[in-house]
C-alpha cells in the first residue's frame, strides 16, 4: 500500500514539475504521505494514542478557527455576481461527485471491502481543494477570480454540507453517522470557523504577519490526523485484512470516478453557455477534493482505525487529481491564451491562497 501511495507521489511531482514554477511543483500535502508511513511503521497505542487524539482535535479547531480569520470576505461577496459560475462549481462538488460515487457502488459492489467505499463516499461529499484548484485555472489561462471565489465558497459550505451528505449517502447504504460525530463537526469545525471569521478585523494583521503559523498549524493537523488513523489501523490489524490486488483496484476507481466528474464538469461548462475562461474555473474546481479537509473530517467521524480506511481513498485520489489536472491544464492553457489574443503564459508564480 505505501509503495503505491510513493510512486503516486513520485509521479504527481514528475507531471506538476514541468508546467509549474518551484513554489508550486513541491507536493501540496508531503507531511499526509509521512503520517502515513509514520503510522505503519510507529503505531501509537493505549494512552499515547489518547494522547495524539486529543492533540489532533485541537489541532483541527486552531486549524478552522485560523480559516476563518484568514478567509476573505469579499471572496464569498463576489459569488453574489457570479451566481452561475459557483452554481455550476457547487452542483458538481457536493452533487455530481456523490451521484457518481453512489454509481460506482452500486456497479461494483464486491471490488471493495465495504471500509474502503466508506471512504471512496465520504471523499465524493469533500469541499474542493483551493490551492491546486486555482493553481490549475491559472495555469489554464482561465478564470481566476471566479475560481478563488468559488473554492473558497465550497470550503465554507463543506463544512456544514459534508457531513449532511455523509450521512444521507451512507445512510442509503445501511451505515451510520453517530450524533456525537455531528456534534463533533459543529464544534470543531463550524463554530471555531464562525468565531474566526467574526474576529477577522481584529486578527487578520496579526495572523498575515505570521504566515509560518499557519503553515505548521495546516500542515501539522493533515500529518496528526493521518499519523492517527493510520496508527489505529495497524493496532487493529486492518491492513491484514485487504488483499494485495485491492489497492490496485482501488487506485483504479479513483482514477474512473475522476475520469466521470472531468468529464461531467467539460459537459456543464460547454452546454451551461459559460465562456473558455469559466469552463476552465468549473472543470477545475468541480473536479478536485480537498486532502486537508477530509483528513481532518473523517478523524473527528470515524471512530478509531475506520478512519484509516476512510483517509486512504482521499490520498490516492489527491494524487491522482493532481497528475491528471497538472497534464490537462498545461494543454488548455495554448488554446486559450490562443483564443484570447495572449502571447505569454498566465502567471502562477503570485501567491495562491490555501485557506483548506
């Protein structure tokens, strides 16, 4: 399983690293990739993995409290303007994704054990990704403005919308959701959000100035979250339990699931008369789903070693979105760069906020 998740990241490197500048060809998420091996090969048990469990929840608060102080307001604003832009955006996030996700089991109930399509549904009810997302519009020559409004937007309603759609599709499978990890949700995610939102005048210089602590503070909570419930999982023994070839199985209906929404996100930009620009903001944004919220989400509702299972369809997948939106975005770009009368590439080199 780690062999794969290595050369998955090997390679996202090999097709991000000729198309983009060095401040994005590094991996969005590196520290996801160590917890995991951290957790295989140190595995935290009895009161040390209380210990880590309580760490990560406060870790997860810090993280969305410093979310929402860094999220601007004027990105959520603007989605008053461009309504059929973020329409198109969130109709492909939070409803083309788990229609396709609840498609493909339903078609191949008996490839997955019934752990791993926990999480192959949990990853199809995800927010976007805002980094890559933006990253690959302007590198598209697409539009940024729309897609900095959008990803932003779709963060924000994951963290109510996601676990509302966890617990309807799950519950349409026969699995549940307790009340307690829903209550869990609301106060580690929405409630730190809303408070650091309401303080952003305030804070927002003061957390600007410090950019390191965010940093460690986004990157920590995805290495805890991930070292945790891959620990868990080793403890409980689940990795015994899933044949060699499944990984590979898995692998490949990520791949498909991504196949399904790009292909479903060029059809709502072409036929929802958008222009060259926004098909670009939707294929992007609607297409991808964000690692540092999943991991985070899925600690606080899957209990224990479960949540290994749920994390690592996340993982393959953020892999493989990044190969594959890396290679469509650099043959978009000519065409619309073409189109527009643009002799030179679109600038990646700015800063790209990453508020998820």
């Amino acid at each position: 399983m780690l062999q794969t998740l290595i050369w998955l990241k090997r390679e996202r490197r090999a097709a991000i690293e000729p198309h983009v500048p060095p401040n994005l060809s590094r991996p969005l998420h590196p520290l996801a990739d160590r917890g995991a091996r951290r957790g295989d090969d140190f595995p935290v048990r009895g009161a040390l993995a209380g210990i880590v469990d309580a760490v990560t929840l406060a870790a997860i608060f810090a993280l969305f409290f410093l979310h929402g102080v860094r999220l601007p307001r004027e990105a959520l604003l603007s989605g008053i303007t461009d309504w059929r832009l973020h329409a198109a955006i969130l109709g492909s996030t939070f409803i083309v994704f788990p229609l396709a996700g609840l498609a493909l089991s339903s078609l191949f109930p008996g490839l997955l054990t019934p752990a791993l399509w926990t999480g192959m549904l949990f990853l199809c009810a995800l927010p976007s990704t805002v980094q890559s997302s933006i990253a690959y519009t302007s590198m598209a020559g697409g539009n940024v403005g729309g897609a900095v409004a959008a990803a932003a937007f779709s963060n924000l309603s994951g963290v109510f919308l996601t676990p509302l759609l966890v617990t309807l599709i799950l519950g349409a499978q026969g699995a549940q959701i307790s009340l307690a990890g829903i209550g869990k949700i609301v106060g580690l995610l929405f409630l730190p959000f809303l408070l650091g939102h309401a303080l952003r005048p305030l804070l927002i210089k003061l957390v600007a100035a410090r950019p390191k602590l965010t940093t460690i503070v986004d990157k920590g909570t995805i290495l805890l979250a991930v070292y945790g419930a891959f620990s868990a999982a080793v403890v409980e023994g689940l990795w015994t339990r899933i044949p060699p070839g499944m990984i590979a199985l898995l692998l490949l209906l990520c791949l498909l699931l991504l196949a399904v929404v790009l292909a479903a996100t060029a059809a709502i930009g072409r036929f929802g008369g958008f222009s060259r620009e926004s098909r670009a903001a939707i294929l992007f944004c609607g297409s991808v789903k964000s690692l540092a919220s999943g991991a985070p989400m899925a600690r606080i509702l899957f209990p224990g070693a479960a949540a290994g299972m749920v994390i690592l369809p996340i993982m393959l997948f953020h892999s493989l979105q990044l190969i594959v939106c890396a290679w469509i975005a650099a043959r978009m770009a000519p065409s619309i760069r073409k189109r527009a009368g643009i002799n030179v590439a679109p600038s990646v080199t700015g800063h790209v906020p990453s508020f998820i």
